[in-house]
C-alpha cells in the first residue's frame, strides 16, 4: 500500500492558498509615474522565504512525478530525465540574450547546430529546424511548411488526411493552418486501410499527418506503398513524432518516405515534461522543402556559425529561438546515449511494453504492438480503474483513447521500468481487474485528494482565489 | 568483472537476466523479433552518434557554450533579465514537479495544479481580467492565439487585426502564421513618438477591424499613454483590444480591465526564468464571457469526496485532444513548469518587492539616459515618454559601428536602426552602467 | 489532520533495502593486483539511475525537515536554511585541494579570513579558528586550549566545572581532554548557584564550561560575578555557543567575560542539519589565548593571505581545514543579515519563544526564558505526547531533557516562524494535552511508521543487511 | 509603498501587525524588554557587518572565490577527486534530507534511517567487520576515536599507539591530541620502500603496544603488502590492529576483516563529496564484540506497532546526551548527510563500477609514472609497489622548484621531500595527462 503525503491546514483545501496565508495591499503613491498611468495599488501574497519553501515543499510532495514511481501513461513517454541534464542546461554561459551577435555566442549557435545534425540522423531527414516550442507547434510548422510548398508551386490545395486514431493535435494543427480535415477510417487490423485511404486522397490532398507506429502501437507496414499513394497525388507525407521511441535505431521516418516530421524532444529525448511543458518540437523535413523553415536557421559559414533566413522561409512560429534550454537537455541526453543507447532504449521500450502486457489480465485486442499498448478495460470503466490504481502507488495510462479500444487503457511503460516494476504494475492492473464496481468507484482513497467532482468544476467556474472570495 | 547497465541506455535498468527472462515470457528469442518492421524500410542504427559518460558530456558542454563571450548585456526588446532568487531553482527542480506529466490525474496531482491556480490567481490580480490561463508558449503565440480568439468571438464578419509599426518583427511574423489560416490580415498603424499615433489608428479602424494590438512598456521600452483611448476605440468598432504587457511592468501600471483590454498577453518569464536566449512564458488573460473561447489549460476549483476543496483541469472540451479541429488551440504541452518558476519567483517578492522592482525599472533608465545624453555625439532618451526597462538613444556615429565597439569592450546594446541605439537596465546590470558610460563615451565620439 | 508519506512495496518494510531491490556479485580477476592482496569479489546493490533517483526520493518523503514544517526542537535552533547558500558553496571554484598552495588559493583563504573577523565580532573575541568540524569538536579545542594555557603557566589543573542542566558533549569533551568533572548543581531559579561554585571552584579548576543562556533559556544574570569568581581561581571560563541566537546583538560571551568559546554555525549561522551533520564549531579566544589556537590559522600578510602556525599551537582536531562547505555557508548567511538582520533574528527567536509559551497549556516553571522554554508535560510522558505531536504535522520538542523539569518538552521554535505557525504550534501541545494515555500511547499514527519497538532494536541488533539476511 | 520584510532578517517572517499581536499576547512593550540581560553585559548591536542582498551576495562570493587559481590538480594525499555523479547534488539536496536534525523521533524519519543503515551495510560490506557506524568527522578524528576505543577494549593496561612514520603530519597531530587525555603515546615505526618496516615494527611493538596503526594505499599511494602480518604481530601484543583506507581501494582490496582488522578507519567521502578543501566523512568500522565500545551513531532494525521492519539509531546510552562524561566519544553532530552522499554515489556505480574505478586507480598512476621516467631529471615511480591513485617521483631539480614551475603551468602537485614530488591520477585529470607530462618536462629538466 502506498499513502501520497496529505498536507491539511484548517478548513482551506489540503494546503491553504498563498493568498489565504498572507495577502497584503501596496500602495504605488512613490511610483514616478503620473496617476493616470498607474494603478492605485497592488494585493498579492506576501510571504517569507522560509514560508514559501514549506509552501512548495508541500506542494510537491502532493504532486507524483515519474521519480515517484511509474508513469505508463500511453502516448506521453514517460522516461527518467536523467539529472546531468539539468546541471548542463543550468550553466551561466547558457544564459545570453537572443539578440545577442552571432560572432559573440558562437557556443550556443554551435550546440544548436549540433543537436540538428543529431536529430536529422536519428530521423533520416535533411534539415531540422529547433524553433517550435512543444510538439503540436511543430505539426503546425509542419503544416506551414507543406502549405508553403504547395503554394511554391501554384498548386493550392485544401486538405489534410488524418486517422480517425491520430493525436487530437493534428487535426487542431492542420485546422489552425486553414486545412479541413479528411478523417480516415482505421481498417480492422488498427492500421491504415489502403482502400479507405486511396478515397481520401486527391488533388486537394496536402498531406497526410501519420503517427508510426501509430496510437495503437502497430507499426504501419504498408507504409512504402502508403508514401507512394500520398505522393502521387502530389501530397506530402507527415510523421508525428509522438511514438519515435519505439522506432530509434530501426527504422527512420525519413527512409519511409515521410517529407516532414516533428520530434518530441520531451518524449523520445527525455527532457522533462515540466508538468505538462515546456517541451520543443523540432521539425525535420527533406531536402526539397529545407527551404521553407522558420526563420531563422543555423548553418556554419567561414566565419563560425551564423544565423540566415531560409530562402522561402515561412517565417516564425516562436518569438526568438525556442525553448533553449530544452534543447540543451535533448542534446545532452542524445550525446550520452549515442547510436547504442539510443537503440537499447527503444528495444528495451518495446520489451517492457510486451512484457507487461503478457503479465495483464485486462485483453489487448490489437498486436503485435512495439513501445505501448492498449487493453480494454471491458466491462469496467476505464476512468475508474485509473482512479483505483492510484491508490497502488502507479500513476495509471491514458484512458478512453483511442476510441478502436472501447474503454481504452493506453499503457506505455518506456524503457525505464524494470521487470519487478512492470511486475508491480501488473499487480496493479490485476488487482483493480478483480475488484467489484463499488471498490473502483469509491476510489482513489490514499492520494492527497479524493474523488474529484469534474462537473462542479466546470460548472461553477472559479478559476482563480478571487473568484474563490467571490463564491463563498 | 562485469558491469551491469554499461552496454545500451544507461537509464534502462534491465540486466542481462531480467531481459532473457522477460524475453521468455513474451515467447520471444530476442528483442529484435518484436519489431514489427518491414525489412525495406529497416535502419542499421548506426546514426554515427558517439555515446559519451556524464563527466565527459558535462565538460564538453561546458567548454562548447564557454565559448560564447562574456558580454554585459544591456538588452532587452522583449527578453529581460530579472534576477531569479535562488529559491526558484531549488523549489522547482524539485522532481515531484519537474517530472511529472500534466494533471489528467487531478487526485495525485493536487500540489501541480495549486500551483496554477496560483499563478492563474496572481495574473487575475495583475491584469484584473477574470481568466487567465496556464500558459502559452510565449509572448508571441500569446498574441497569435488572442488573434483566432479575436476572430472566434467576433459577431459580425471581419478580417484585420491592426498592429503597431513599432513591434518586434518576429512576434507580428508569429501572428501572421496564427492568422493566416483564419483568413486574417495584419496590418499596420503608425506611431508617433513611440506610443500609438491615435488620430492615424482612428482613421484605419474600421468595421473590418477584428482586433487592435497595442503594447506598453512597447518594444521600445516607452509606456502607452493613451490605451484608454484605444480601448474606447476598439469598442467602437466592435473589435477586442489585445494588451502586450508583462509582470513586472503590470505592477505599477493601471490594470488592463480599466483601459478596456479585452486581452493581455506578454512574457510572464521575465519573472522566473531569466535570460534564457528567448525562452519565455506566453502570457494569457481575459474576460470571463470569453472564458470558453479560451486557448490552452484552465485550473479550476472543485470538491473532492471528503468534502475539502481541490484543484482540477476543467473546459477540457475546448482542448485538441477532445475537440480535434474544433478546439480553441492545437496547443497541447505548454509551459508549466515555467509558470510555477514565475510563480514562485512572484510570491518571493510579494507586491511590495514588484513595485520596487517596477519602480526601479524606471528609474534606471532615466537615469542612465542622463548619464549618456551628457557624452558627445549621443541623445538619450530619444522619445519623450516614461520609459520602462529600457530607452533608445541616437548616436552620430552608425548605431553599428557603437554597437560593435561596445561589444569589443565587453558589452552587448541593440541597434536598431542606422542611428538608433537602445539600452536596457535593470537590477543585473546597473553595477556596470559606470563602466558602459565610459565605452559608450569611446564608442559614441 | 497531516498524513506522511509511506511508500510501501511487499513484505519489506516501507521501502525495500537497496539490496533487496538488486544486489550483484563481481568477480575481481582482471584487477592488475596479485592474487593475496585483493578480494576475490565483491557484493553489493546494482541499480539503474532511475531506480536510485526513485529510491531517495521515497526515502526523503519519509523524512520531516525544516521546509516541511516547525521544528521546534529544543536546543538544537533549527533554522531555515537560506537556498542561495547552498549556490555558493556549489560554485566549482570552491572546489580546491587542501594541499594547494596559498597563493593559488587566495579566494578560499579571504573568505575563511573575513568569517574569522564575522565571528569575532559577533562573540566579541579576539581571534577565531574554523577548523572544528562540530560544536563538540570545538569543545574539545576549547578544553585543549585551556590544557595547553594552564601548561604553558606550569599550573597543571585537573578539572572542569559544569553545571548539571549542561549539553552531554560539554562533560565528554572535558573527559576526553582527560579532565575531572565537577558537575555543578543548579540553582532554585535554574540558573548557576554561586554558593555552590564557590565551593567547586578550586586550584584544580581548569575552566567553567557555560551555556547562556542556560539549556532552560535563562540569562546567567551573574555572568560577570561568575567570570570574576573563576578568573580568581585561575581558571577560563567557556562559552558553549548552542544557545547563542538568544543574544545575537544584545550581548557578547567576550563582553561577559567568557576566554573561550564556540560557535555552532548550523545552528545560530544556518548552515544546514544534514540529518545530524555536518555543522561547524568555529572557536573564538581572547587575545591572550591565540597562541594556541589549531595550526594552521589564516592571516593576511604582504603578499596576501597565507597559513601559518600559531606560536603555541595545540595542533590538529581534524586531518584539514575543517568542514569548508558548511563554512561558506555561514559566511553567505551572516553577509546577507548584518548587524540589523543578526539583531533582528534574535529578536524574533525571543518574541516566538515567549508567544508560543503563552499559548501552550502545559506549565513553563523557569522564566524569563529567551529563545526557548522548558514546558512541563505534568502527569503525561513527555516522549509520548512527542510521538503524538507527530500527528499534527509538526516537529515535537526536545523531550525528559534538562531533569530540572520534570516531563520535559524543550521548545525551540526559532525566528522563522510567524505567528499562524506558531499558533498551530500551539494547537498541537493543546490537543495533546487534552488527550488521554491511551490516544497518546497509540500515537503516531500519520507518520510512514508506527511506534518503533526501541528495546528490541538495542536487544537484536541488526545494523545492517547482512546482519537482517542473518536473522532472518 | 512598504516593505514588510525588508528591515532584519528576510528569513523571519513577522509582519509589523504580527509583531505588535504577540508582543501584546506576551504582554511586553517591546522586544528588548524580553531580553533579561543586565545591562553592564548589552551590546550595542553594532558588529559592522553590512548587510547584502542575495544577488549582490552571490556575485561578490563568486568574484571572491574566483580568485582561487584555476589548476589543474594532480593532489592526493588523503583528499582525492573522484567525479561526483549529478545525481547525487540533485538527491542529497532535497530539503527532507538536507534540512532534517539527527533522527530522535525515528517514526518521521525512517529514510534517513534507513539511508545510515544502507551506508553502513556498504560499508559492512567492503570491510567484512560487523559494525559501521554512521560517521565521524573525517579520517583523521576517526582514527584518534580508534584509538581511544583501543584503549578502552584493553582488558591489560598499555600506554602506546604506533604509527608508520609515513603518515600525514596532520593526521597524526589529531591522534595525538585524541590520544592525550587518555594518557596514551603516539610512537612511530619506520618504513621499507613505503611499506611497513615488519622487522622493524616486531621489535618495537610489546606488551605496551595498544593498538598498531597501518595504511593501505598509505599516504604515498603505495598498497600496504604485508597486513596479515601486522595483523598476526597484534594479536600477539594484545592489540588491536586499526587500518585506514577508503571504500574505492577496499572495493578490490582484501577484506580487512581477513587480514586481522580490528577497526577500519579512512575518509568514506572520497565517494561523495570530491574535492571539498579536505571536508571528509570518517569511516569507522569495526568488530561486533566492540559494538558497546564505538563511537558515533549507530542505526539498527527494529519494528514498528504496524509489524513492519523499521529502523531507529540504537545504543543511544553509548552517547554523550545520555553517558555524558563516561560516554564512548563527545561527538553529537557528525557527518550524516556526508554519509548519504557516500550511499548514493557508491550505489550508482555498484559494485562493477567500483571495481571499474578501483582498477582505473591502479592503472593510470602506473601508465603515468612510466611516462615520467622517460623524462629527463625524473624517476619514477620511487616505490616498487603496487601504487593506487598517486605515487612518488624523485627529480633531479630540487622538488619545491619543480612544483612551483609547474603551478606556473597550470597544474597542482605535491613536493613532499627535498627532491620528491607526488603525482595523483583519477578519472578526473586523466585527460590533461598528457600536458602534465609536457609540462613536466620542462619543469623537470
């Protein structure tokens, strides 16, 4: 049994608000500015170092990260984020300014150039751009780009293809750059139909955003003839790079055919997710469209590296550089796995994945699945289960998605775990498997909080302490 | 002797028995045969990356990025250098936080998610506005986003958002790749002496007019003097008024919600996160009617089964994951963990510590305006207006060539324009405003 | 209510011994030594880096330290720890071999030289060393040094005096300088009876060991009769610096008339517990005592800083210069307060002591305390009502400790709590001593463990996992 | 505007209203009224140290500390490098175990219990003896602690400690003054080629001999070849054998258990800490039937009202807080969070990796005394031993020159005699090598 830490103070939730604990009004009278300009005052918390260390120590003791314990939530690649990272990201020379001269930051422009040529080979593709901030930031390059390209060549088109199981970004992504969306139907194995695809595709096609192996876990294995559909009817082909660590060192998206991709540094190269960011979002692309990246791209010149603006560059996706450090986690990582690392991690993903579903008793009615899974709860519901598996100390998978799987436990254990952790797991999975409606329902009873209304929530929207005041 | 982990990823645990036993299990003979790829499209794996140890890999990496110089910066335009208290660091590495994912699983999850109620809570404060989300990437997507926002909300038909003329050119080149799938144009108002040029805004407004974007401090650093008044303005053509602010300047300055914005964006990181080559933290406020129109994650409060008050991510249905192309946003993982650094970094100075803060933020400038408006051959400040952070000077000699000079003398100023110099100075830098007078006076003549 | 996290896998205790999760043998054969000089193999845990990264982060959930909550454990002024010190003793210039030359380590001697000149100031002492590596270390110089006095003077003496509410280190550092004790009995009021010095004053006395104020929290209203009295005899008269955030900037042991003193600078200077170490025990004298302060001693000289040997030198109490990291710490510390933080942090350790007491409903029969109180738990077991205290997310006292007070419960908050703090504090003592035996005795109950059997730890001892293999 | 904390110490909360509540609550007009303090003894409050911020603070330690030359060390002699893992700074900091006092409420503090026990089980383990305990200070105390356990252990009475004539200055000045009160003297026996003279050692030790003191590696590096011997030659004189060493060379080294130790001593912070200004962790370990007599903490099994294994520091009446004068040391604060360093840096390289490290120090002072006794002026090594981590060169030019040239070069060494210099090599400074040897040369010649 596991008990998360539960910090109670008084009748103010499990820990009082910064604002419950000290608040106080300022008044902006010596502020040289005319009174017009400026506010009367300013009410925020006030509180002593010593008093915020508690606050936040507490805090994250109610907060479960993957050095908790596992964290096998489908599609998100939970790995370790290996410390060392964080010490390289950290140093004061990481520090300048993005309006810096080239001449003078020739280590950072250095390091990002590195990292592209580590991502373009682990991708099999010719240019990689660093700028996009998180993963649907990169589909939406992605987008960008292919729409640049199209209109290069006076060739217009108005839609992109899309599995009905794809991540729900790609659809927003492509919609966000004026696309409509064509949903393509699963076939029955959980893949690609050819047959559903060949009617998707036409001259209006602009590409077709694909995720390999896809949310199910399969590999597309029709996926030279896919590429070949796409790019006859002038289509670009678009790799979502949410599940690469199932493919590192085995295949490449680039050998497949894919013109365009986007890579997940917080994913497959273990920068941390940060409680849901910041991520980054690299795109590679062929050499055909290099020409098309944001602005703007390193490249070395006589002189040392220096920054230039793609010939038909789309522009910007992100005010400067993107999420820097980041980027410098992503290199550091990549730098100490190397080609060997990089392999293991994925075959080592894809065992655990097997593994723990050989140990599940919850069916998994899709295979041969390589770096996650998904079973169905059957007859449970599979937010419920989530809930009760908490109260066994495992962070429980996605759920509910995709829809191919009714009642959807989407498990991705990474490489990770270990045999007596995925062992645990299981346990976990079983015992939930074998408990009554009431149990799973009533849980989670040893997390900080219990049962959470979600419709209180959204329907008595009090989305800040203000509006907490203004409530009771 | 054998060592254990040494072959393959250092951070896969597994020995050599616990494999070939797990192997077993699965009624494989080896891991390869789990690889459901077609032999046409198969890599070799060899990508030609050197594996190297931690101790190795931290003194390259020290050597690599040593070899960017040692500049003093006095620069800004955006970007900002507060002085994070060491606090932050240690508060938000704390691995609870740092690892983990967002907050689908609210109930394990309560300390994340105070967190952004918390900063949600303290943008509510600074903006007056009633919503704020959790972050956006940074300033500019902020603005992009407030622009789709702008045009979701908008009752009648238009498709012109008008933007300053005086703007960064990547943060307007951001907002035209968020507009243009929209079917929006960006267009431009003209400025005089680095505020909005109202009577020239009033003539280009119009019912096509979706949204007006204005900025204070802008990017020159100059405080907007008549938002108001542009507030009044939008209103009379129906459009939303989007704010560009941060923090710090939001301090001391009246609350949005008084001058009409409809919208506050900006960078929430120059408290947090220091200068970090243009990581930033996309700030995003507005109005509660807008509430479901809102991009990016929502926090809000509830109850759990024992009764007590929690925290959970709530209007998911606006999210891509649930709406797909009809979501609010494609955005998906966002900036978090920097919104808990700005948080923190927030709380630790508390509203008396931000209002010295912004007061010092203009001061310093004037003052050293003053300084440099006494060498020869500089005027300083060029713009009559109340100066936040950061102030322009015009040089007699190319801005370049001053700006080369100075970086020869260890210190790094923008150059804008062919004679335009601009200088930023805040608490990290004015110890060195002696030393960047007396370059200045050699770069400048 | 506060609920500690308990991580807890299988049949082995909360969380398994590393040894229990991976241990592996390795073979020493290509080990280029020769057969008889090495071992044949060796045994010990092997795990990932995310398994230890999860391993300590569980353990330290089932850990309480300062910035989890209060920590009012008596005597031992448990302190917030300022986070930016830990950045300076970091910075990797720190770094240094002890064996370096002078000259190349001009940083490290200047900032030992100017906490030397801080700490002077604030004891009022003439010189200071750095070197001992513990409160108790300093002791022992300070026992050493007066050996080394009496010596130098051809007055060999044979004891120590010291009162009997004193610290334990105080008696076992006397004896290990091979000195006689004579305890000294208390007076009514707690504090030093004059009578009953006189009377263990004699030629024999080598030094009057003092902790003012007191282990009661009392000020030695005597102090200068008392210096007077010893000096009379010829003795020194010590000051164990334990309680010393009591007077911060009201009073100085030098003024007082103390010849030798110590300085625990992880208590008054903030320097981090570390679970029981490490500290500091930094050693002021007066002028006429310097001579036999540990070689080396730092001095500033023409050339800069160098090290030398004072004249007559007791010599060496650790192999180098003492616990350097914890020093820079102190340093960073005392420059951040100055004279307004330093007086204002006894001022606040003083003000909480005496509110804190006034809400607390058990009895405090020895006042007027200072930075700490003495309260008494009457008819309940001290120990128990800490184990219950342990409930309510607080740190109990120090307990049955001094014996002048019966059922002792030693308070200490120190400056860094706040009145709401204070009075949860408060709330918590209340609570308990409401409570009947039975609640008190089944207590704790919210901690990672229950009550621990004491008697069976010291009776089957098992101190480590080979002795638990044993057992089993 | 108002600061509320910005007069005394930011790290006390109080507010002014809050100061006022409690004062009123005591009942005192102010705060000095509660210092009972004559006034002959008041201090005025002025020490003349300047307050600083945390910024200003930071910058001016690094300036300060940026004064240390920047060299490349090739020093050992009781204080090594090992590279420290990241992991262990971003573990060992967590505020739990940082912040945390000495563990006497063991139902809260069960993982840095149970962090003790695992050290002192590695430690149990590379020693083969019984008993670990949880620190002392750092070697040198921990052999003066051994000493008196010595004594105290005899059943016959004895007066004299001996110890290799080649052994640190320091160390043995600490031994002495540890030894002193007790009545005991430290005597030295000489040395054969940096090893124990046995001959030598046979004929001075005798029925006085308390305890018998060896190194291995000693304090020139050399392994100590002959143990057994030294072990068997105590016994005879009723003595107990005491050896120092550290957890990287009794990863390979024989057991000390089967060469007759009684107690082992050493710096177990050689894992851990790096090079600190020789801060150290005192490993001591010994026999079970002197688990009554040890100094420091000790952590033991237990079990909790739940049934469960727990742990809790045990033996307590040893210690000064309860045995006062008639205690087995004076130590109260040790070197507890050292100790976890020690843990987590020896788990993460488990046992290949320390044997890995352990034959790594065998061989690369070898390949690099090879390479100096090519040089012209140098021989090396001095000692025909098996030499780990460091070793002796004899050089022709007077050895204070030669280190002194060579510090103008960059890189650190020992001068330990008139015309011997010491060299230590660790996976730390194994890469500059090859420009010691440069350097060397031309230092040598």
């Amino acid at each position: 049994e596991y008990t998360q830490a539960r910090w109670n103070t008084d009748e103010d939730g499990y820990e009082a608000l910064l604002s419950e604990k000290n608040e106080e009004t300022v008044e902006t009278d010596d502020v040289p500015l005319p009174d017009d300009l400026k506010r009367d005052e300013l009410t925020l918390p006030e509180l002593s170092e010593p008093e915020l260390a508690r606050h936040y120590t507490r805090l994250s003791q109610m907060n479960y990260g993957v050095e908790s314990g596992p964290y096998p939530l489908g599609s998100c690649t939970m790995k370790y984020n290996p410390k060392f990272t964080e010490d390289v990201a950290a140093l004061p020379s990481a520090g300048v300014h993005p309006d810096r001269s080239p001449e003078s930051i020739q280590g950072t422009l250095e390091l990002l150039h590195r990292l592209e040529d580590q991502l373009a080979r682990i991708g099999g593709m010719d240019a990689v751009t660093l700028q996009p901030p998180a993963g649907a930031a990169g589909e939406f390059v992605g987008i960008l780009i292919a729409k640049a390209y199209h209109e290069s060549r006076n060739d217009e088109r108005s839609e992109v293809v899309i599995p009905d199981a794809a991540h729900g970004t790609n659809f927003a992504s492509a919609a966000m750059g004026g696309y409509d969306v064509v949903e393509l139907p699963s076939g029955e194995d959980g893949r690609v139909d050819l047959d559903a695809l060949e009617a998707a595709l036409s001259e209006e096609t602009a590409a077709l955003m694909l995720t390999n192996p896809n949310t199910l876990g399969l590999f597309e294995r029709d996926i030279e003839e896919i590429a070949g559909m796409v790019h006859d009817v002038g289509g670009l082909l678009y790799y979502d790079g949410a599940n690469l660590n199932a493919l590192l060192g085995r295949a490449r998206p680039g050998d497949m055919g894919f013109d365009v991709m986007h890579y997940n540094v917080h994913k497959t190269f273990a920068t941390p997710h940060g409680g849901g960011g910041p991520g980054a979002g690299p795109v590679g692309v062929s050499e055909e469209l290099a020409e098309f990246l944001p602005n703007p791209h390193v490249r070395e010149g006589d002189g040392g590296y220096e920054l230039y603006e793609p010939e038909s560059s789309i522009g910007k996706v992100h005010g400067f550089m993107g999420n820097w450090l980041v980027l410098i986690k992503a290199y550091a990582y990549i730098a100490r796995l190397g080609d060997s690392g990089l392999s293991d991690a994925s075959a080592k993903a894809v065992l655990n994945a097997n593994y723990l579903a050989s140990q599940v008793e919850y069916d998994t009615p899709y295979e041969p699945f390589h770096h996650e899974f998904v079973a169905s709860a059957g007859e449970q519901d599979a937010a419920d289960v989530a809930k009760r598996m908490l109260d066994y100390g495992v962070h429980p998978p996605t759920t509910k998605w995709p829809e191919l799987v009714s009642e959807a436990l989407m498990t991705e254990p990474t490489e990770v775990e270990n045999r007596s952790s995925l062992d645990r797991l299981a346990q976990a999975f079983n015992a939930v498997a074998g408990e009554d409606r009431e149990a799973i329902e009533a849980a989670p009873e040893r997390t900080a909080a219990g049962r959470i209304d979600q419709t209180e929530a959204a329907r008595n929207l009090r989305l800040s302490w203000r509006a907490l005041d203004e409530d009771s | 002797m054998t060592t254990q982990h040494s072959r393959g990823s250092p951070f896969a645990p597994h020995t050599d028995e616990e494999t070939a036993a797990m192997l077993a299990a699965v009624g494989a003979e080896s891991v390869e045969e789990l690889f459901d790829i077609p032999d046409p499209v198969r890599f070799d794996g060899e990508f030609g990356i050197e594996p190297r140890g931690e101790r190795e890999l931290r003194a390259e990496t020290r050597a690599l990025l040593g070899r960017n110089d040692d500049l003093t910066e006095f620069l800004g335009r955006g970007h900002y250098d507060h002085y994070v208290p060491s606090l932050v660091d240690h508060l938000a590495d704390r691995s609870e936080f740092l690892t983990s994912y967002t907050q689908y699983q609210p109930e394990i999850t309560q300390g994340f998610l105070q967190v952004l109620f918390e900063y949600q809570s303290m943008l509510v404060e600074l903006t007056g506005l009633e919503v704020a989300n959790c972050s956006m990437y940074d300033a500019a997507t902020a603005l992009g986003e407030a622009a789709t926002l702008a045009d979701r909300v908008r009752e009648t038909s238009g498709s012109t958002v008008l933007v300053p003329e005086l703007m960064r050119e990547e943060r307007r080149s951001v907002l035209e790749n968020y507009t243009e799938g929209a079917g929006l144009s960006v267009e431009t108002y003209p400025h005089d002496d680095a505020n909005a040029d109202l009577d020239a805004l009033t003539e280009i407004a119009s019912e096509e007019t979706v949204m007006i974007y204005a900025e204070s401090p802008t990017v020159r650093g100059a405080i907007e003097e008549r938002l108001g008044e542009i507030g009044d303005l939008t209103d009379a053509n129906d459009a939303l008024f989007v704010l560009g602010s941060d923090p710090v300047a939001l301090s001391v300055l009246e609350e949005p919600a008084a001058v009409g914005a409809d919208v506050v964006i900006g960078d929430a990181a120059t408290l947090g996160l220091g200068t970090s080559y243009g990581m930033g933290l996309g700030l995003f406020a507005t109005r509660e009617e807008f509430v479901r129109q809102v991009p990016g994650r929502l926090v809000g409060a509830s109850t759990d089964s024992g009764g007590e008050r929690t925290y959970t991510l709530t209007l998911q249905t606006r999210e891509q994951h649930i709406r797909r192309e009809r979501a609010t946003s494609n955005i998906c993982t966002n900036q978090a963990w920097v919104a808990l650094r700005t948080a923190i970094h927030a709380a630790w100075l508390g509203p008396s510590g931000l209002v010295d803060l912004a007061t010092e933020c203009l001061e310093a400038p004037a003052e050293l305006a003053e300084r440099l408006d006494d060498l020869t051959g500089v005027k300083a400040p060029v713009h009559d207006r109340h100066q936040f952070r950061e102030f322009v000077a015009r040089t007699d000699q190319p801005a370049e060539a001053v700006r080369e000079t100075l970086e020869g003398k260890g210190f790094a100023v923008h150059a804008i324009d062919d004679h335009l110099v601009q200088v930023c100075v805040t608490e990290t830098n004015t110890e060195r405003t002696d030393a960047l007078v007396t370059a200045f006076r050699e770069a400048a003549k």
